[in-house]
C-alpha cells in the first residue's frame, strides 16, 4: 500500500487515481495526525507526502512528521513533493532521511517511474534484512567481467551495484582518480534493463560554459553563428539508455542549474527549439571531488547533489585492496601481450609481494603503467621483483631548477594569470598539456582563460 498525505483534497485524489491505475494499492490522508495513527497501525510500501500543511509555509510540520515516520516505519521510503521555489525545504527533507523528492506540478511519467524505483529499492533491502536474498541466484546473471579483484571492499561494492543496476535510480559513484570509477559505470548499464540501448560518456570537466547546452541538449541549424546543420546532444544520443557524467564536480554552477532542471522534469530543449524532448535516460555521474565540501564553499549545488546520488557507490582505493594486487597486476600481463603479441609471461612470487608493497597514489591505472613499462623493457619468461624494482618511478613531485621564483608584489590572481600564459606558450598552446602542466582539468582551464580574458585557440 502506498500512503498519500497531502492536504489538498484535489492532489490527493489526483495522486490516487494515477497511482490506482498503475497498479497500486493508495490510501490517502489530509494531515500528519492521520499519516501517524496510519504508520502506527500498518506498514504501507511506500509514503508520498507534502511538506507544508495548512498555512504553515515553512516545512516545519512536514519536517516533524518525516522524523515520526522514520522513528515508526525506518525501512519505509518517503518521496516528498514540494514546489520548485521550495526546493531547499525537500533537501531539509532528505538530510532528515527522505528518499527522493518530486517538485509541483510533476509530471506524471516521472512520478510512476521515481515511485517504481523506490518500491523496488526498498524490496531487495527487506529481503536482504530478512535473509531471503536470493544473491545466488541472481549473481549467475551478473556480468562483473571488468572488475577484477575478490577482496571483501571490492565484493562489497560488486553486491550494491547488482542490487541497484536493474533500477532507474541515479547512482553517484565516487572514488580517487584511477579507481575505476567509468569501469563501474558500463558495469552498472550492462546489467541494467537499459543494457541494449546505448552508454553515452561524457566527461564534464571537459566542456565549457558557454558549449554546455549545445553538447549536452544539441541544437538546430541556425540557432548560433556556427550552427551549420543539426546536432544531437549527448541526452539524445543516449535516449533510452544510460548517460555517464564524469567529473561531474567540475561542472560549472551556472551549467548545474541547467543540469538540474534536466534531472527534475527530465525534458530539455536543444539550442533553436522551443519544443520540449523527453530524456528516457539512466544518470550515473562519478567523481573524485568531496562535494560536501564543495556544498559548504558554494561551489556545488545540494539539490543537485541530492538528484544525483540516490545511490552511492564508492570505489576503494588500491591500497585499500592490496590483496587484488597480484590478481590485477597477472589480468594486465595476460591482456597486454595479447595486445602486443608476445608469448604469455608469468608473474613470480616475489613481483606480487614487491607490487603489493609499493603506495600507489595513481592507484589501478598506476599499476596497469608500471605492469605494461616492465613487460615491455624486460621482454622476458617471467617477471620478478627486481625488474618490477628498476622501472618503478615513485610519483614524487621534482623540483623544476628551471622555473622561475614566485614573484612578489603581485595578487593571487595576477600569479596565476601568468602560470596559464606561460603553460601555454610551453606547450604550444595544446590546452591538454597546458592543463596537465598546471595539475587541472581541461575544463577547469577554460573557465580560468575565460576569467582572465585569455584568448585561446586549441592546437592539439
């Protein structure tokens, strides 16, 4: 059974009768004492609920009542629904433990579909609870092919992903650079009932502010200067299945909003039509940003946040899982001479002891260079530890004698103006490189060449 609690006799009968023939049992209420005697009594699958009642405008009563049915009912998931320009009382809302939150008027495709997730979500955590999972025999089904590794963090986080990725549920997957964050993304379309239609990457610390809209949404011919033809944006191209936003803390704040809206209504408009489209899309983002603290310095939307993360994956690092080194270090020997057509080499004992001892701050794809720069020097039956030792370049930062002095008298600003034009003029104004140089992301360097008025023209 599903609980309506809504004081609008007009939304609850709506809700009702759209719930009702999609197959739900509802039962409706006008207020928080009748929500509570409800809970007290029965145990209702899923609450859809308002957050201001009466003339209370606050959210207060809806606050109160959210923490009653979680004292009551813990394992039951609550949608709350509130008006757009009352967004920050629904994540209020979901800091106090709400499941998701749907804004008025919604639109009724998303309604069924965010309450489908939550009722489907909520069912394997009870039968996980009770110990009538049936992981055994589901796992048969389960592609994990690109994950290697059998350590207890890596088994853990496999487990979450097979229970989530046959929802509609937005993930969030996070985890240090080289991880294997985009790994864990095609994983989690593979074995979802999107795995037929088409993963569409996008890695937003990439795109610019003022290209955002045309890459993501597209656009139509004339809409713009060099709007020569049509152009499908990455929502389009992945309209049925599953968009991976990478770096999504590098997105810029005017685009978050954007971004959103997207997530919210799940229509967008590409740039020259005013027609809305539909976005049939699956949203996995990743990151290796701290986006609470990105929350906390302003730089990173809450609501967005909340959108995205319904579910949290969370990549450990390799030093965290020293005991797949091995296993991972003879996956990467087996495929790179396959690659490079040499006979199969073996890896000793003493390699894998040496491997597992060394810190690993690039983390999988540090270990995956190390692996394929010994292969291919050493060139022999098999490798030892000595040979893992004589081309392990420990990721230490060098003094550069060439650089020059940190000037003075000069702002903050002003210093890093000047890193970016001499980055650039040494790389010959590859924006890649100069962003390598720098230690920061493509897309973090446009948005400083646009601050600083920099002209740019990519050369590679």
């Amino acid at each position: 059974m599903i609980l309506i609690v809504d004081d609008d006799r007009a939304i609850r009968t709506s809700l009702a009768l759209l719930l009702r023939h999609g197959g739900h049992e509802v039962m409706a209420v006008g207020g928080p004492a009748e929500a509570v005697a409800v809970v007290r009594e029965q145990t209702p699958q899923l609450i859809l609920m308002d957050m201001n009642f009466g003339r209370q405008t606050d959210g207060a009563d809806g606050l109160t009542l959210l923490r009653q049915i979680r004292l009551f009912r813990p394992q039951t998931p609550v949608i709350l629904m509130t008006a757009w320009g009352s967004i920050g009382l629904a994540v209020a809302g979901m800091q106090a433990g709400a499941f998701d939150f749907l804004t008025k008027p919604w639109n009724n495709a998303v309604l069924l579909q965010r309450v489908e997730t939550a009722l489907q979500l909520s069912a394997d955590a009870l039968r996980s609870d009770a110990g009538t999972d049936d992981a055994g025999e589901a796992s048969d089904g389960f592609d994990r092919s690109l994950i290697v590794g059998r350590s207890p963090a890596i088994v853990e986080m496999l487990d979450v992903v097979r229970r989530i990725a046959p929802t509609n549920a937005p993930v969030l997957i996070m985890g240090e650079n080289g991880t294997g964050k985009e790994l864990v993304a095609e994983t989690i379309h593979r074995n979802s009932r999107r795995a037929a239609r088409p993963l569409v990457k996008v890695n937003l610390g990439g795109v610019s502010q003022s290209l955002f809209e045309s890459e993501m949404f597209g656009h139509r011919k004339g809409a713009f200067t060099d709007a020569v033809a049509d152009r499908a944006g990455r929502f389009e191209l992945a309209e049925g299945g599953t968009i991976f936003l990478d770096e999504i803390g590098e997105l810029d704040p005017a685009c978050q909003v954007k971004l959103l809206r997207v997530l919210q209504d799940q229509t967008y408009e590409p740039l020259g039509d005013s027609r809305p489209r539909k976005a049939d899309v699956r949203v996995v983002s990743a990151t290796n940003a701290d986006l609470q603290q990105m929350i906390r310095e302003h730089t990173f939307r809450e609501d967005l946040f909340y959108r995205i993360n319904l579910i949290t994956v969370r990549l450990p690092a390799l030093r965290e899982r020293r005991e797949d080194i091995p296993l991972l270090a003879a996956y990467f020997l087996e495929r790179q001479c396959r690659q490079y057509g040499l006979p199969q080499v073996e890896l000793r004992a003493d390699a894998g002891r040496f491997l597992m001892s060394l810190p690993y701050p690039g983390n999988i794809r540090e270990l995956k260079n190390l692996v394929e720069r010994t292969l291919l020097v050493c060139r022999k039956d098999e490798l030892s530890a000595d040979d893992f030792r004589a081309q392990y370049v420990p990721a230490e930062p060098v003094a550069d004698s060439s650089a020059p002095a940190v000037p003075t008298g000069m702002t903050l600003d002003e210093i890093e103006r000047q890193a970016i034009l001499q980055a650039l003029e040494r790389s010959g104004r590859n924006l890649s490189q100069a962003a390598a140089a720098l230690g920061i992301s493509r897309g973090a360097l446009y948005r400083r060449l646009d601050k600083y008025g920099i002209s740019y023209t990519d050369e590679g």
